[in-house]
C-alpha cells in the first residue's frame, strides 16, 4: 500500500519529470533550430590516414576539419606527398624519410664507395637502416639530464620498415579511414520539421607509393538521401547512394618533368576550393553546385571520370587542365584551370620572406590567391537523335587571408543553349549567373564563424520550356572543434526561392577517425 | 695518487666546461622544458614568453627535441638556422597565434642562440 507521503514524493518527482522534459524540448528544439552539418555525400580529402602516415596532427593541413589551411592546399596539390624543405630528402625524392643519415655519401661498412647506376635512393634507405633500424639523429643532442635523453629517443619518429614492403613502395600502415556526420536539422517547410534522419558515414583511402604515385578514395558506405515517392511514418530510414565517390591515381612528375599525370573519379580541377574545403558541412558554394534545368545534372563540382594533367610553375602558378569522358557519350569534354598566389606560403610551402628587422606591414599578413576556369562540355540523351545540350561555364575565384580573416569571393557565368533537349526543335538557350562571397574569423584555433551571401540567376529564352529562377541565400555557420577530428557546427540558412523561403537550421556533428 | 688526482681534475674541468657550454633540460614528456637557470640572462624574458606563447598549441618537447636533433620531430624536417626562420614566419602568419613581430624576432634569436650552443 501506498503512503500518503510516497504520493507525495511521487507526484513531486512526476512535476520534475514533467519540467525536465520540458526543458529538455526546449533545448533540443532551440538547438536543432540553430543548428547544421554534413547530410548528402561530398568529396572528401581530409582524413587521419595522412596523420597515421605522416604522424602530424590534423591541424597541419587544417583550420576546423575539413577547411584546408594552406599547406593542406599544398599537400592536395602535391599529389598526397608531404613537402618537404630537406635539400638532402629532395635529392633522393623516392627515398622514405629513414634514409635521410645516409644521404650523405654512400659508404660501406668496409669503407668503399658504393657506385653503380641502382636506385640510388633505395640504395641509400638501405644503407642508412631503413629496413631495420630507426632514423638516427645527424646532430649532437643537448647536455641533457639522463632522463630526459631518454624522452629524446622515445620521441623520435621511427621508421621501420620490412624490406619487401619499402620495395614494394607500399604504404607501412594501412591507408584506410572513416568519416561520419550525424546532424539534426530544423526545417519548417518540411512536414517533418524536427529531422534527425541526415546522417552518413564514407571510408576514404589516400596517401602515395615511394612519392611517386598519390592516390586518394572515397567509398560512401551510407548516406542518408531524402525519401522517395510514398512513404508513411513507417518508413525506416533510407540506405542508397552507396556509391564510389572518387578514386584517383597521381603520377606524380611524369618522365621527370614537372607535370602530374592524375586519373580516374575525381572533381575536376576547375574552382580554388574542393567541395569540402570550407566551414560549412551542409551547403556548399553555389557557384559550383547549381545545375540547368532537370536534364543536365552537370555542377562545378561533380566528381567525373577524368584524365588530368597539372603543373606547379615557379612555385605560386598552378595549373591544370584535362578531358571528362561521360557513360554513353563519344565527345569527350574539356576543362581548365589556373590560379596564383600572392603572399603567403607558396604551393610548395616555402614561407614568404619577411624581414623580421623591420617593422611590422600589413604585407607581412596578407595572402591572396586567384584563380580562373572554365568548362566545355555537351550532354543529352545518348545514341538519340535528339538534339544535344552544349554548354560551358567560366569562373573566377579569390581568397584574402588576412591574420584572422579569410574572404572568399567566387563568380561564375554559365551558357546552355538547350536546357531541354529532348524538346525537337525548341532549342532553350539558359543564362546562368552565380556569385558567392563569404567571410570567415578565427575566433580561437578550434573556433571559426563564417558568413556567405550567394546568389544564382538562370534566365531562358523561353519562359515556356524553363522557368527563370533566382535564388538568394544567407548562410551563417559557426564551427567548434574541440578534439582536431571532432567537429560541432551549428548552421542557420535562409534561402529565398521564386516561390518560396527556405529557413533551415542544423546542429551537426562530423568525426574522422 | 697524485695521478690519480690530475686525472679527476681534468676529468672534472672537462665535464663543468661541457656542461656550460650547453643548455640544460628539466622535465619529462609534456613537462619539458630549458632549464631556465642555464639561461643566459638576456634571454630569460624571451624564454618565459616563449614558454607561455609556445604551448598554446604544442608542447616545449617539441622545441627542446628539435633543437637537440636539429630536426622537426613531428614532421622529421630539419631544424637548422633557416628553418627556425621559416617557423619564425609560419607561426606569425598563424591566425591567433598571438605573437607580434617584435616577439617572433626574439624567439628566433633564442632559437638561434639555442642552436648555437647545442653545436658547441
């Protein structure tokens, strides 16, 4: 039986349920309205299988994962290669970083030169004990105290390698990681307003062969895509798009010469920025992400099957150009890119010369990178006699660095002289203009808040057969990291459509491991 | 004996003029540092501000090791007068590194000194 005083106490525990519940709403209700992170599958290049390799943290490349810092911009554009400013290294490039001992002359144990036309470089690995020892120390070490001699060598990196594997050129460790998103998002024009469903996971594969080939993959084991045809409250989560986002091989300096030969899946070299690389998880740049009309799926940053060559010249000019080849279609499609960097670290990581004996300039801090392209390319339905769709894109992109300021600006103009082109003879030529700016602060080093004002106008010459549409949008993004491959971001967007408005907030999560 | 004697007294002078001509380090793991007390005095005000801006990042291991290898131990990249600039320059282009100019002179001149004083 029951007490008067255990009704009591029972009602007043229901009362404080009843208000932790309540509060608990709130909050998660007041969160999921601010917040926003990863939903659909985008390719990725950040991923702790280069640390693993590299044994640097991930905020050598990174600002907030994903968002490359500059040398992360270096290290991609190098082919997955770390850079390197040893002379000695540089000159037996394929050589891991053990043999640098024994960069100096090769001797034997007898005292005689080695000579001969070998692989020097393996040559040198092998004698500096690469593939049985670890890496020694060239210079002398401090007067220590005991002990602390005793961290020195517990601290240095260790190389050991099995033979077969160095010869091999494969990578020591197994090059494989994981990234996962789990977001919350708010929508109100959505009939389900409060979403937990956003969510995906990706394994990723990157790193080199003795720094000569780069490679990099990106499997989406899940992703989350919004529900298709009729569904009810039963509908369990959808698992599709599983899919090959990107695998791609970087010959790296072909015959010598200072080209890179890269092949397979990948987002053409065409804007400054891969989809990615930026604070937000959930929207990327409109200027690369808007599509013509429901035949051509085409975006700036559509992962294609490519053929590309680039080059880096006179360490700030970077240029690229390749072919797209499309399932079904002969023509193959054609697309360039060039930019340059003013201040800074070049793209090989050279710092800027500064004098550090004068006074301080506004130039000791100032960066900025400009880059252009365009696209060529024709699609429509294959081996039809249909007319086909030519298009083509141009773009300009600029990024300002500044201490704690980074401003991206991003343009870009697009022609398609038939969005429709399974309509005979009812050619719909499209206009597409597109611009982005966004700024960015650093607020602490695992705390960044950006804000992007982006636009997009497509108008027809036949209202009839494609609708002209402008899009308006303002996203505000604030990104905290408080282990470097644990990301929170809450992102708010507002997004004004030729029907309607668009106010989503999403709370998201991002972890790579 | 009194060989004996001479033996230990140079045995002794050699080790305190080696001993000097070095930089001492106290601690282990994250706690290491410099031994401040093998500070010259002119760099002691250096020193302590590089000790308080250093670790807002990384540890002090990681310059006391790169300045007894001469090599960068996370990245194995060398350590040498020319790199100390270059990190100099990295890190006062790092957002919110909170080093001025004025103080990225100094810690390069200490680093340099450090440098110095471990090739002797």
């Amino acid at each position: 039986m029951l007490q008067a005083k255990d009704i009591d106490l029972f009602n007043l525990i229901q009362e404080e349920y009843r208000d932790m519940i309540k509060i608990n709403y709130i909050v998660a209700v007041s969160l999921l309205g601010l917040v926003c992170i990863l939903s659909l599958p985008e390719t990725s290049h950040a991923i702790p299988a280069f640390s693993r390799a590299h044994k640097v943290e991930c905020t050598t490349c990174h600002t907030i994962y994903p968002e490359l810092n500059e040398y992360g911009e270096a290290f991609l554009k190098n082919s997955y290669v770390y850079f390197s400013h040893d002379k000695k290294k540089d000159a037996s490039a394929s050589a891991p970083k053990a043999a640098k001992p024994a960069a100096k002359k090769v001797v034997t144990d007898a005292g005689t030169e080695v000579k001969g036309d070998g692989d020097s470089a393996k040559l040198a690995a092998l004698k500096a004990g690469a593939l049985s020892g670890s890496t020694s120390s060239e210079s002398q070490p401090a007067a220590t105290e005991p002990e602390a001699v005793e961290q020195n060598h517990d601290a240095k990196p260790t190389t050991e390698k099995a033979e077969g594997i160095l010869l091999s050129g494969i990578p020591e460790q197994l090059p494989i990681s994981f990234t996962g998103s789990i977001n919350y998002g708010y929508d109100t024009s959505q009939v389900n307003e409060v979403d937990f469903a956003a969510r995906s996971i990706k394994m990723h594969a990157g790193g080199n062969f003795r720094e000569k080939f780069g490679f990099f993959a990106t499997y989406v084991a899940y992703s989350e895509q919004p529900p298709t045809g009729t569904y009810n409250t039963s509908t369990t989560a959808s698992n599709n798009k599983t899919d090959l986002n990107e695998f791609l091989l970087s010959w790296r300096h072909v015959l010598d010469s200072p080209v890179n030969l890269r092949i397979g899946r990948m987002q053409p070299k065409m804007g400054l920025w891969k989809t990615n690389n930026k604070l937000s998880a959930t929207n990327n740049y409109l200027p690369y992400s808007y599509t013509v009309g429901k035949s051509s799926l085409f975006k700036i940053e559509q992962p294609q099957d490519t053929l590309e060559l680039n080059s880096i010249v006179a360490n700030r000019l970077y240029v690229a150009g390749g072919i797209v080849n499309r399932k079904g279609q002969n023509t193959k499609e054609g697309y360039g890119h060039l930019s340059y960097k003013f201040g800074g670290a070049d793209f090989l990581t050279n710092e800027p010369e500064i004098d550090l004996n004068k006074e301080e300039s506004i130039l000791d801090y100032l960066t900025l990178t400009v880059g252009a392209y365009g696209y060529y390319g024709k699609n429509g339905t294959s081996n039809s006699n249909d007319p086909k769709n030519t298009y083509y894109r141009v773009g300009s992109d600029a990024e300002l660095m500044y201490k704690i300021y980074r401003l991206r600006l991003l343009g870009n103009y697009g022609n398609d002289d038939n969005a429709t082109p399974t309509t005979l003879n009812s050619w719909t030529n499209v206009i597409s203009k597109a611009g982005a700016v966004e700024g960015e602060v650093t607020l602490l080093t695992n705390l960044i808040a950006a804000g992007r004002f982006e636009y997009l106008q497509q108008e027809s010459n036949s209202q009839a057969r494609f609708a002209n549409n402008y899009v308006r949008r303002y996203v505000s993004t604030l990104g905290y990291s408080p282990l470097q491959n644990v990301k929170f971001a809450v992102e708010y967007k507002y997004e004004i459509l030729p029907s309607t408005i668009n106010k989503v907030g999403v709370l998201g999560a991002t972890i790579a491991f | 004996m009194k060989k004996i004697a001479l033996l230990v007294a140079l045995g002794i002078i050699a080790l305190s003029s080696s001993a000097d001509a070095r930089i001492k380090v106290r601690g282990r793991g994250a706690a290491m540092n410099f031994d401040s007390a093998s500070i010259p005095p002119q760099f002691q005000a250096t020193f302590a501000n590089m000790s308080q801006k250093c670790i807002k990042c990384h540890t002090m291991e990681r310059t006391v090791i790169a300045v007894q290898t001469g090599r960068a131990p996370i990245t194995g990249q060398p350590f040498n007068k020319q790199a100390v600039k270059a990190y100099g320059i990295k890190m006062l282009r790092k957002p919110n590194s909170n080093m001025n100019k004025q103080e990225i002179r100094d810690f390069v001149m200490f680093l340099n000194f450090l440098l110095d004083e471990n090739a002797k």
